[in-house]
C-alpha cells in the first residue's frame, strides 16, 4: 500500500461534523455542494483503498489516504516526493 497523509494547521473540524464530512451533500459552508469528500471516499472504496480523517479543534485536521501499488511496484515513491524528483519551477510546480 502507498500512504500519502496531508495535515493542517487550521481550526479542526468539530466533532459533530467529523462523523458526517463522508456523507454525501454534507457540507459546513454557505457555498459548495458537500460532494468532494464523499466522492473521494467512493474513489478509494472503489480502488481498494480507505481515506480517513483524524482532527482536533483548534489543533487542525490529518487525511491518510491508502491505494494499493499495482503489483510489481516496489518504487519509493515518497522519496521522490519529498525530495521534489520530477518537478521544477520551470514545469510551473514549486
């Protein structure tokens, strides 16, 4: 499996909205729809993979996503990512 975990800083999400942010037309803002979480969650579902949230209020919020590598795949992919292997201010990517 890969993990990609993406975190903030920012206010949390409060817990009566964290069990319900997966949930389909579920939303805390004026604007929006509430589907972006819950198509991500049926992306994952659908590739084999999970996403799940731990947040905190006021301490911020960390996604971990988890897709299977493709069989024969052994590249450490995080290593490229860290170190920015592939990208370059040039390519628009900083």
């Amino acid at each position: 499996m890969a993990e990609i975990v993406i975190h903030d800083t920012g206010q949390g999400i409060a817990k009566d909205a964290l069990a319900k942010i997966f949930d389909p037309f579920f939303t805390t803002k004026n604007e929006g729809t509430g589907l972006g979480l819950a198509i991500a969650y049926r992306i994952m579902e659908d590739h084999q993979g999970t996403i799940s949230v731990d947040s905190q209020e006021g301490s911020g919020t960390q996604f971990s996503i988890r897709i299977p590598l493709a069989e024969g795949k052994s590249e450490n992919i995080a290593s490229r990512m860290t170190t920015g292997a592939g990208t370059s201010k040039e390519d628009g990517h900083e």
